[in-house]
C-alpha cells in the first residue's frame, strides 16, 4: 500500500503533490482569470441581457428574435471554446484551476462545455416554431435555456464538490421550470412538479455525500480529495463509501441510470419536446461530465471501491432500458427508454475509469446530443398542435407525408442502435473498447446484446413510419396521413443534425480527435500571474 | 507476407477502382434520390448506369488480377480514425476477387430485370447503397471496416424487404434485422477483443488491421477460441446454419424479386466468406478446434435444407431452402481446412450466386405472370412456354449439380476436400446431392409437366427483355461448369497460402500434403 500511494505521488506533477491547497482565507479576494471563463460569462451575459431586452421591449420584438439570439449567444459561446482549446494545450497557461481552485480549466471541462453550447442551439431552434405553435412565445424559455447551459458549464469544470452542486442545482433549477413551461398541458405541469420534488431529493442525496465526504477526507476539493486518499489509508472508510454512495445515488438520478430512472419517462413525455431534447442532450452531458470527473479523478484511488456499482447501474440501465422500452407504445416514452439505456453504454465508459473510457465518454455524450436533439426535433414537429400526438400510431406514413422528415428520424434511430457509417457506432464501439481494454468482455457482449434488443424499439418506430402506411402494393392505407409543418427553426435543427449524426460516423476522427485530447487533469490552485 | 503485400500495391499502382467500385453507386443513389418524383424512368437509367459503372470496373479489377499470386492485390491503405486504430485497408485476393465480379454482374442485372411495383425512386436509391456495402464488404481488410460494411448492408435490404416485400414483409423485415444484428453485436465484441488483445502482445498502438494481426498471431489459444466462437455465431446467422436459418425461408419469400437474387447471390456469401477470410485467417487453430461443430451444422443444413425444400408448397420457399443445402456444402468445404475444400467451397460461393439468383428471377416471372407461386397452381407451362421451360431447366440443372454445369465443380471439390479432411462428414453430405435432384426435379414435374389448366393456359412465353437479363447468367453457367480452370488458378494460390497459414498454426495439418494439384485436374476432367 505505501508503494502504492508513493507511486501515485511521483506521478503527480511535482508542483502538486507537495502543496496540498490550504483552502484560502476568505477575506482574500481570489484572482479570477476572466479570459478562461469566457464560454461562462457569455452565456449567462446571453441569458441575463437577453431577458432584460426582451421585457423591456416585449410587444416590438419581432419573431424568433430571441431563439435568434440564443442561438447567437450560444454559437459565440461555442466559437469562444476554441481560443481556449489552444491556450490549455500551451504548457506555459496548461491545465489550470479557475477562481481559487473552484474550477477547472482543462480540455475535458471545455469539451463539454462546447457540448453544452451546442444542445443550446439545438433546443433553441426548435423551440422557436414550437411555442409560436403552441402559442407560448416569450423570451423566459430562451434565458432558462441559457441560464441552464451556464449551470452545466459550471458543473462539467468543477473542481471542487460544493461547485459541482452549485452547477447542478442551477441547471436542475431551471430545468424544472422548463419542464413545466406548457402552461395549458397538465401534464407538463405533473412533469415539472415530478421532477422537481424527485430531483430535489436526490441533489439532498448528493449533498449529504458531499458532507460525508467532507468528513473523511477533511476537503471538498477534488485535488485534496485526490491527494488526501492517495496519501493516506484510512482505517475505517465507512464515512466515505457512504459519502461515495451518495453521490452515485445523486449522480445516478441526474443521468437517469435504473434503478434511478423512474422519473425518466414521465418527464420526458410530459416535458414539451424541445425542452426534452434538451434535457437528454444538455442535462445528461452536464450530469455524466461531472460525475466523470469526480469519481475518475477525484476517487481514482477509490476505484476498487466505486467500479462494482457502477457496472451493477450500468448493467441495471442497459436491461431496463432496452427491454422495458419494447412494450411502449408513446414514441417520446421509448426514447427515454432508450435514453436510459444510452446511459447504461455511458456508464461504461465511467467503469472502465481509463483515458479511453473517458474520452469515449466524451464521443458518446457527442453522438448523443446530436442523435437525440435530432429524434425529438421530429418528434417536436409530428406531435403537432398540442404537443400530444406521440404515439405510435401517429406516425403511421409519416414516410409518405413527409419523406424528409422520415428519412432524417430513421436515421437518428439507426444512428441510436448503432448502425455503422452513423456517429453512433463510433460512440458505441469506443466504450466497447474501453471496456474491453479492462478485459471485462462479459459486460461489453451484455451491452450489444441489449443494443439489439433497442434495436427492436428503433424498427418500430420505422415501421410505422415505413411500412405501416402503405400495402403490398404501394398504396397508402385507409386513416389520417400526418400533415405537419416544418418550421425554419426546426429544419436547420434536424438537417445540422442528420449532417452531424452521417459526417461524424463517416469522419470520426473530428470528434474522437479532440476526445482523445480531453482528459480531465486534477489541477492544483493556480498561480499568481497566469 | 509484407513483401507480398508491396508485390500487391505495386501491381495496383497504375488504377486501383476499389474505391470508385464503393463510391460510385452512392454517387449514383444520390442522384436518383434528386430525380424528380414524377421522372420515375430516369432513375431508373441513372440506376442502371451507376450500377454498371460499378460492375464494369470490377470486371477491370478481374483483368488486371495477375493470377497465380496469393497475397493481396489493388492494396490500399490510409488512415482514418487513427485514434481508434480503424484504418482505411482495401485490397482483394483469389478469394474475394469473384465475389466482387459477383456482385458486379448481379447488380446491374437485378435493377435492369426487376422493376418496382411501386415508388421506384427510393427503390432504386436502396439497391444502389446496398450494391456500395457489398462491394465493401470484400474488399475490407480492417476488421471495423468490415464490421461497418457487413452490419450496414441490413439497412438497404430491410427496406427494400419492407417497402417492395409481399405478404408479411413486415415481420420478415424485422426477423431478417434482428436476427442478423444480433448475430454481429457479439462479434463487434469479438473484434474489439481481438485488436485488444493483439495490443496487449504487442504493445503497440490499437490496430483492427487484419493481416496485422493476423500475420501475428499472438493471442491465447483460449482466447482466441472464444472469439472465434462469436465471430462464427455472427457468420452462422448469415450463411445461414441450422438452427439459425429461420429467418431465411421468410425474407426470402416476402422479399420482392430482386431482393431475393441479391440476397441469395451476394449477402449470404458475407457469412461463408466471412468464415474463410476471418475465421480461418485470424484464428487457425480456433477454427480447427470448432471444425467438427461447424462440419456437423453443415451436413446438418444440407439434409435439412433438402428437407424442407422437398415438402415446400410455395416455389420461391423451396428455391430459399435449396439454399440452406447449398450453403451446407460451403461451410462442409471450408470447415474441411484442406486446399481444394476451400478452393470448393469459394467456387461454389460463386456459382451459388449465379444459378439461385437466376432461379429466383425465374420464380419471380413466374409470380408476375401467374400472381401466384404455389407449385399445386401451376401445371403445364413447358407447353405453353416452352423456352422459359428450358431456361428454368438448364438453370435448375445447375442447381443441382449436374456435371457439366456450373453447381457441380464447387460442389465437387467441396465434397473431395471434405472427404480428405472429414471423411465421414463427407459421405454424408454426398446424399444431399441426391436429394436436391429429388426436391428440384419433383417440382419441376409438378408445374411444368402436364396439361396446363384454364388459368396456365396464358402463361407468357420469356420476353426479349427477360432473355437478355437471364442471358448472361445462362452463359455463366454453362460456360463456368465446362471450364472452370480460369476461376481456380486465381482462387487456389490464396487458398494454399491460406491452408498454409493454417497449417503453421496447427501442427496437425499435414503442410506437405496441402498443395496437392491431382484431384483439382480430376475435377475439370469431370467438368469436361
């Protein structure tokens, strides 16, 4: 053991290990390095801004203004990451912690952070033609939107584990509200209430891990964390495998990983659908990004302890997930389904606790924003007027109405199962490796396997859009052709995503490229001057 | 073998097609896919086009294929996801050559003789990105590449069973995904840990490159006996064995005409080629330690295929049957791990794909003409339409094996090959000749013999037009059962190279007893 945690010393950088941060006093005020935070600051600017415009001048705005400017803010927000990308891989500036220690200031936080921005777009665009359909416009969905996103950003760089709260609970926040923003669909109210009491109860969770935690290690930081339990063994652990506990039921929750996952399908479909795209894409990115960070680098020596659950949520998520998805009939139900077990193929790439499986991790949280805002931008569309026409039978010659629209939903749904020459495979292959590179092949064959049983959901869906709604001969059947209308927002969202969902699976190397350069460093305080 | 494999890219120095022969088909899907709705006929044209422009430059790759080399040719190499060790590696050998001519010739054939029942705009788009897929799927020599041609091929086929099926196609299409898909989940894992463990060895960089790692053998004999095991499973659903062929006789039979023939000719054949070029190349003594359940689920599809054939109602069902046998006699060639089983059954891969499709044209002609192919409703067309009579004959003659066609030198060396390594496998598997003279013949009696009743009484004589798209493959038939030497001196120099690489990793292959020439010469005496 004391080889053990002398070789986790030499290897951390020399100007590390021997300064574990002495939490500062509060009095003094700590230096900020503004430039870093910029994705940050101009999303929450985007938001605040946004919303003070948009009151003050709420009857001469003219329409999809505010998408228009969301979708501004988070693109510069986006555009403002690759400045940053380049100055982290500089050694003078490198790997950094921002604000005292309380955030990260490394490629895997700025990764994800992109991610963010991007579900941003996406939610935003689609959001725009739905409340004019449903008649709800106004700019509060645009600032939660963005003020959501800050929250993510905050908690995918957290370096410390009262910060990581913060972020969640800014997020969470203000995914609660988004949820229950149809003011005139009850079941959007039932959903945000759900979600909220069930979410305010697993951040109490998290919190109270986080104060367990604080007790064995004596810090909340993860460096001190990190340090503190390489350094020391600790004679009775009870106090932190219950802190550890916690935290995965608080984490588990916000990814939506069985048997944490019962809130799942009813917010998702009672969500209106923009917002539900956004919580698969952004809020899952968000929750795996900075449950990675935590127990990858912050509990890395702790793995032996934490693994085995995770790989029991993860095999739990890819069971529920696939086959509970099989016997819905509500489209928006089968893709939380289905989204709870893409959180089952993610918690992979956190068990295999290795560089690979991280920034396999990565890849996936990629592929899966671009999949999923894809799927429930046409399911924003085909719900139509009322948001309430998601079963499967609405579908039925979607392919005839709408070819387009069809052919872009079939491809999101292959790219889910992970058909090849779609960015879902690369996403899939890659923690099929990572696990693989463990050597623990049983759990890789358990996760195909329950690939192909989702497949089986995914078909479905193409059935009733395919092959439901003609005969043998080609003509259409007897019943409703759905007639929907496609908004501008909505088209640019689906075909940026049809684009992404092909070009990355045929050119993966663009998004594992970066990836595999996004590992997330334990960062020490940084010094005075950078 | 890395000499031999600079030998290979020098020779493709001057024009490597392989990637025009992918490229240019989704080209030409696009484009039909931007036809106007109302100009069904053009996509049509541009499908043909593409299509042939395809086939014609694997006809180029088959001249220029110098013959009596064995290691690969036209290589190409280039990265692609570096990061995850996927690269871009093409190249073809004596193995994979006639299946890309196959797939080549069966194509054009398939979109020029069968026309769409309906929506032929998306119909056409499908084919052509299946005809991509399976021209990929031989040329890939990096096992995610061909794991991404081999799992997308399910697409395109599922529409077009879909859409363009009859009767269940629905359920048929979903079986015919599933089943696959679940057959290469498990080897997706089998490839991950295969280049896993080849690195683990190694300690180089991740690499899914096959000759790499086939060249270096360097995985445990347990493990390479498990992953051999679900590199098979993903095969068997394929070819299909027994007890996996279930969902076969229905996308067979659901599928619309050309479906069929391209199923028949070149998607089964993934599985028989995949055996040979994956299982035996990466894991010799895997396979030889799994030969005898494989020669076994052989036999086994071979009797039972012949089977179920002979009890059929449905024409086209027992054509899918025969295939089930036929495909029997590859995995029983293969499985035998001697030279001239492999050279059979690769024969036999492609003369497989040249009389079942043409056999399913036939049904399908039949079907369009009677709008039924149960074989009680037919009686008497030799009568009335003596000269489709006898193509179907000379093609179910094929079918058969008769000496002198094209079903009988594959099906030959198979069962010497088989006989050398597995000897009672063998005399087995031999009564399954007979049989499919029994299934075949027996149908043939009942719907062409006799006097045709009232509604047989209008069966169309063959047109012009469905002459030409049977012509070729009628050639190819005789003329491929008459000589077929040109084909096995570009397929046994691999094949030797490969049973060599076997042997190096067995010791109970006998190495001097591999290259032995005699029985090949007897077969093309028998031929003649």
């Amino acid at each position: 053991m004391l080889a053990d945690v002398t070789r986790v010393l030499q290897a951390l950088p020399p100007s590390v290990a021997p300064t574990a941060p002495e939490p500062e006093p509060a009095s003094i005020v700590p230096e900020v390095a503004w430039s870093s935070l910029t994705p940050v600051l101009i999303l929450f600017g985007g938001a605040v801004v946004g919303l003070v415009i948009a009151s003050l001048l709420r009857r001469a705005l003219p329409r999809s203004v505010a998408a228009l400017w969301t979708v501004g803010v988070a693109v510069a927000a986006l555009v403002s990451v690759f400045p940053l990308w380049g100055r982290v891989g500089n050694p003078a500036e490198g790997p950094a912690s921002l604000v005292s220690g309380a955030l990260a200031f490394d490629r895997f936080s700025l990764f994800a952070t992109a991610l963010l921005c991007v579900a941003v777009v996406f939610a935003a665009l689609l959001a725009d033609g739905y409340l004019r359909r449903e008649d709800l416009e106004g700019p509060e969905l645009y600032a939660l939107l963005l003020l959501a996103a800050v929250g993510g950003a905050v908690m995918v760089s957290a370096n410390d584990l009262i910060v990581t709260f913060i972020g969640l609970e800014v997020l969470s926040i203000s995914t609660y509200v988004l949820t229950a923003m149809h003011r005139r669909r009850v079941s959007s109210q039932e959903a945000g209430l759900k979600y909220f009491v069930l979410g305010a109860f697993s951040s109490a969770f998290l919190l109270y891990g986080i104060a367990l935690v604080y007790g064995a290690t004596g810090g909340t930081n993860l460096l001190h964390v990190q340090t503190f339990l390489s350094e020391n063994l600790l004679d009775d652990d009870y106090l932190l495998l219950a802190g550890l506990a916690m935290l995965l039921v608080g984490f588990g929750f916000k990814v939506a990983a069985a048997p944490l996952h019962m809130w799942t399908p009813d917010v998702y479909q009672g969500a209106p659908t923009p917002v539900t795209a956004f919580m698969a894409s952004a809020v899952k990115t968000a929750a795996f990004a900075a449950m990675l960070r935590v127990f990858v680098v912050g509990f890395a020596s702790q793995s032996e302890q934490w693994r085995p659950v995770v790989l029991t949520l993860c095999v739990l998520s890819l069971v529920v997930g696939s086959v509970a998805a099989v016997v819905q009939t509500n489209v928006k139900r089968m893709l939380a389904y289905s989204s709870i077990s893409h959180a089952g193929f993610l918690l992979l790439g956190i068990e295999a606790a290795s560089e690979r499986g991280t920034s396999s991790v990565l890849v996936y949280l990629a592929a899966y924003t671009v999949m999923v805002a894809g799927s429930f931008g046409v399911v924003t569309l085909v719900g139509r007027t009322g948001d309430g026409r998601h079963g499967l039978d609405d579908y039925r010659g979607l392919a005839r109405a709408h070819p387009g629209l069809a052919l872009a939903f079939a491809v999101f749904l292959l790219a889910q199962a992970g058909t090849p020459f779609t960015v879902g495979f690369i996403a899939k292959l890659g923690v099929i490796t990572a696990v693989a590179e463990r050597g623990d092949w049983w759990i890789a064959a358990v996760a195909m396997l329950s690939a192909v049983v989702s497949a089986f959901l995914y078909l479905r869906i193409i059935v009733a859009m395919y092959f439901d709604g003609a005969d043998d001969h080609g003509a259409p059947v007897e019943g409703e052709v759905p007639v929907v209308s496609v908004p501008w927002g909505a088209r640019v969202a689906i075909g940026l995503a049809v684009v992404a969902t092909l070009g990355l699976g045929v050119a993966p190397g663009l998004v594992s490229g970066p990836a595999s350069d996004a590992v997330p460093e334990p960062v020490a305080v940084a010094e005075p001057g950078t | 073998m890395i000499a031999v494999v600079r030998a290979g890219a020098e020779a493709g120095t001057a024009f490597n097609p392989i990637l025009a022969m992918i490229v240019v088909p989704l080209v030409g899907a696009a484009v039909v896919a931007l036809v106007p709705r109302v100009r069904a006929e053009a996509a049509r044209q541009v499908a043909t086009i593409a299509a042939a422009l395809s086939g014609g430059l694997s006809i180029y790759l088959l001249t220029e294929f110098h013959r009596g080399e064995a290691g690969f040719q036209f290589v190409q190499r280039a990265a692609w996801a570096e990061d995850l060790g996927i690269g871009w590696h093409v190249g073809v050998d004596g193995i994979s050559l006639f299946l890309i001519v196959l797939t080549g010739i069966l194509f054009p054939l398939a979109i020029l003789g069968v026309r769409p029942e309906h929506d032929p705009k998306p119909y056409y788009a499908w084919m052509l990105v299946l005809m991509a897929g399976s021209m990929g799927v031989f040329v890939a020599l990096d096992l995610v590449m061909f794991f991404f041609f081999f799992e997308i091929v399910l697409v395109p086929m599922y529409f077009l069973i879909g859409l363009w099926g009859h009767g269940d196609r629905v359920y048929a299409a979903t079986k015919f995904f599933l089943y696959t898909m679940f057959g290469s989940a498990l080897m997706l894992v089998g490839i991950v840990a295969t280049a896993v463990l080849h690195q683990r060895a190694t300690g180089g960089p991740l690499t899914f490159d096959l000759v790499e790692i086939a060249t270096g053998q360097e995985i445990g004999t347990g493990a390479a006996r498990w992953i051999f095991a679900s590199f098979a499973l993903a095969f068997a659903v394929k070819v299909p064995l027994f007890p996996l062929h279930t969902w076969l006789p229905d996308a067979h039979t659901e599928a619309p005409t050309a479906g069929s023939v391209i199923l028949a000719g070149v998607m089964l054949k993934l599985g028989t080629y995949g055996f040979v070029r994956f299982g035996l190349y990466l894991f010799p003594e895997a396979a030889h330690f799994f030969a005898p359940v494989l020669l076994t689920l052989g036999v086994v599809g071979i009797l039972y295929g012949a089977f179920c054939a002979t009890v059929q109602k449905d024409l086209k069902r027992l054509v899918a049957y025969s295939s089930v046998a036929h495909l029997g006699f590859i995995v029983l060639g293969t499985f035998s791990l001697t030279n001239q089983g492999i050279t059979g059954g690769v024969l036999q891969m492609v003369n497989h794909g040249i009389t079942t499709p043409a056999l399913f044209l036939l049904v399908g002609m039949i079907y369009e003409r009677r709008h039924t192919r149960q074989i009680d409703e037919l009686v008497g067309i030799q009568k009335v339409a003596p000269i489709f009579a006898g193509v179907f004959t000379l093609v179910m003659l094929s079918s058969i094996g008769l000496p002198g066609l094209n079903g009988f030198p594959g099906e030959f060396l198979a069962l010497i090959g088989a006989f050398k390594g597995a000897r009672w496998w063998a005399v087995v598997a031999a009564s399954g000749v007979i049989f499919a003279a029994l299934y075949l013949l027996w149908a043939y009696q009942r719907s062409f013999h006799g006097t045709p009743d009232e509604a047989n009484r209008s069966f169309r004589e063959l047109r012009l037009g469905e002459a030409l798209v049977l012509a070729p493959l009628c050639v190819l038939i005789v003329f491929l059962g008459l000589y077929p030497k040109p084909m096995i001196d570009r397929i046994e120099p691999s094949v030797q190279e490969l049973v060599r690489h076997i042997g190096q990793h067995d010791p109970t292959v006998d190495i001097e007893d591999v290259p032995a020439p005699g029985p090949l010469a007897g077969a093309e005496e028998g031929g003649h």
